[in-house]
C-alpha cells in the first residue's frame, strides 16, 4: 500500500480521535522516520517521547525479537523471568520499592489513584481526595480524567468522578488552603509536559515533600512524559533530592512497545493486596524484554549523559535564536523535555517544519514541543534546529 491508500483505509475505519495528519509511516532507523514513498522525517517528537532511543534500536529490537520467539504471554498468576527482573532493577532505582506493571500511563496513574485510596482506607484514617493541578494531564480514563486539570479534556465527560480538586501548580500556599481532613494525597507532574512544558521553581517538589510530611499525605509523581532520563536523570524528581511515595512511569519506558509501570515506597504498596488491583497484560514478558533493554541503553550507552548535554546545547540555541524572533515569548524545559513559547498559535510552525520534513509537536495552543530522542547526535540537533529557525522567519503567524 501506498501512503495515501494507508490513510484513506485509516480514516474509512477508525474511530476519528486523533486528528491524523496525513501521513503514513513504513519505517524507522535512529532519529528518522521514512514513509512509503521513500520521504525521511527528522523525529523531535519521538511518539510523544516514547521512541526515546530513536527507531529501530539494535538493543530493544534484539530483546523483543529474542524473547517473542520463547514466550508472548502467560497470566499473572504465573511468572516469567522479563518480568521479575525489569520488576527488580525498577524497584531498585526506585531506591527499594514494589512495582506494579501495566499497560499504559493511564493504566499506572490509575493505579497511583487507586492505592492512594486503598492506603487511605486501610491506614490513612478513611482518607481519599486526591489535590492534583490546573494544567496537569493525567490520562484519559475517567479517573485520570478527573484528575488532569485541563478543562478541554473533560468537555462532554461530566460528570467526572468525585474525589479530586484542583489547585493552582507550583504554589504550596494554594495547596495549604485546599487541603481538607480527608485529602489523602498530591498528585503532580515535575513537569507538567501536555499543559506546555511548564517548569516549576526548583524548590517546588521539596516544598511539595515538606507539605506531604507535614500533613501525613502521600506524594504521587507522574513521571509518564518525563521520566526514563528525559530530563537527563532516571527520574526527574532526582533533580530536586527528593523521593515520592509512589511515582509513575510509561511511554520511553518499552522503547516502543505498550508497558506502564506504578512504584510505590513498600509499607504504601503493602494496601494492595491480591485480588486489589490487577491488569490481563500487565507485565507481559516481551515488552517487560523491551524495557530491560531500554534500561541497558540508559545504564551502558550513555544516553543520561547525551540527554544532558545535546539538551542543553538545543536550550542555549534556541535562547539565542529566541532574542532575535519577536514571536517567541520563552525557551524552557529541562534535558530534552523543551517548550518554545509563542506569541501566536503553533500550527503554522509545525506545518512549515513539516513540509522540511521535521516532526514537532505544538501543545496548549502557543507551545511549540520538542521530545527528540534522548540519543540524538549534535549534528542531527543542528539539522532540526536549522529547519525550525528557517520556520519562524518564513512561516506565517495564522
């Protein structure tokens, strides 16, 4: 099939939620992507930072084709050696936890959202609102739904579930004010990556901890878009000294394949007990594979280390570019995890970034988002900063 037979058959079939453009992809290689007509697209976009090792990495490749051929699937009531080691390794950088393996970041935050209420029913003195923030983005299943605080998202799903509020991000005092004898928990992105890339101050989750403490609540942090050394560390509240209760993980963390993953401090975890909580393909041995070998990378091929540094140069860059382009308002963003802030919608940047064959993502309307591959080169960094540049100065504003 060509690509426009691939996405006639796809619009003629497919529940309409995406907005798809229309483009068809057949194959990835690195940072590039080639439709069927031979294009090759620069990929700052990653899948919304699930492909963060670029396409077709040899490690992930060789763990998935390895282990389909052994085994695809027994039930949780058995084990499998996938995934009690991936288990293992997270619960250790973690710093001693228990996981529970899932399918999706929805999947996890769900069930962050439902031990929170399971400890606040069984130790947490009846305890179960969740205070999560303006801005955030959760998931898409009605609890997470409930949670994100992103009025467009809930258009048409009311009533949402009960048990949540939502406070302004970054601010303590509002927390203070929110908080009610039965509020169980925080929930928070250290980034908040859907809402446009916005950055806290850096002592917010250390005041968030305090808080926690304090008001013996428990800290959950999504970690979905963020975490898996997006921002240059394993988990991005490294960077701030700090250790949650429970946090989330998901998108890089299969390198491609569907695998979610909640961990929590063992004394919270201990609420969850057999016939809780549960998932049919929670983990499910060749992505459990897929993520050990995604782990690998991270702990041998210094992908924490490239993040850093190529993340930082592409920030200082477009900085510099930023003091000359009076459609830019700010730069921001941690690793490779960076918001370009706009003085007028983002379509018409993805577009002409597109037509250059660059992938970008625009977020919360004026939020040009960048997610490259945590691997890419300089010299690639070069190639899609130049398109994007190129963009500003040609592209018009609507």
């Amino acid at each position: 099939m060509n690509n426009a037979e691939i996405v006639e058959l796809a619009h003629r079939n497919l529940v309409d939620v995406y907005g798809c453009l229309p483009l068809a992809f057949v194959r990835g290689h690195g940072a590039y992507l080639y439709d069927d007509d031979g294009n090759r697209y620069l990929d700052f976009f990653c899948g919304l930072a699930v492909t963060s090792l670029g396409h077709g990495n040899p490690r992930v490749v060789r763990a998935i084709k390895e282990q389909a051929e052994k085994l695809t699937h027994v039930s949780n009531v058995f084990h499998t050696e996938p995934t009690a080691r991936l288990a293992e390794r997270l619960a250790n950088r973690f710093g001693g936890g228990k996981v529970f393996l899932a399918n999706s970041g929805a999947e996890a935050n769900e069930a962050a959202i439902k031990l929170a209420r399971r400890w606040g029913s069984n130790a947490g003195a009846g305890r179960y609102e969740i205070l999560a923030t303006l801005g955030s983005f959760h998931g898409r299943t009605l609890a997470t739904l409930s949670a994100t605080g992103q009025e467009k998202y809930h258009q048409g799903f009311q009533p949402l579930m009960p048990g949540f509020r939502l406070v302004p991000f970054d601010d303590i005092a509002a927390l203070e004010r929110a908080r009610h004898d039965e509020t169980v928990a925080v929930m928070v992105e250290p980034i908040q990556g859907e809402g446009g890339v916005v950055m806290p101050r850096p002592d917010y989750l250390q005041r968030l901890r305090e808080f926690c403490d304090r008001n013996k609540m428990l800290l959950i942090l999504d970690e979905v878009q963020v975490g898996m050394g997006r921002t240059g560390r394993f988990f991005a509240y490294e960077h701030a000294g700090i250790k949650p209760d429970i946090v989330t993980l998901a998108k890089a963390l299969g390198g491609g394949l569907p695998i979610g993953a909640m961990i929590a401090r063992p004394e919270i975890a201990s609420s969850f007990t057999p016939g809780s909580h549960g998932s049919t393909f929670g983990g499910n041995p060749v992505a459990c594979a897929a993520a050990g070998a995604v782990m690998d990378a991270i702990d041998h091929d210094g992908v924490l280390e490239n993040a850093s540094s190529v993340g930082a140069y592409i920030l200082e860059r477009l900085g510099k570019f930023a003091k000359s382009c009076d459609r830019i308002a700010e730069v921001r963003g941690l690793g490779m995890i960076i918001g370009v802030v706009l003085k007028h919608d983002t379509r018409p940047i993805v577009d002409a970034c597109l037509k250059e064959r660059l992938l970008v993502n625009g977020t919360n309307g004026n939020v040009l988002r960048l997610l490259p591959p945590l691997n890419l080169t300089r010299e690639e960094a070069d190639s899609g900063l130049d398109i994007i540049e190129r963009a500003f100065k040609t592209a018009p504003t609507s």
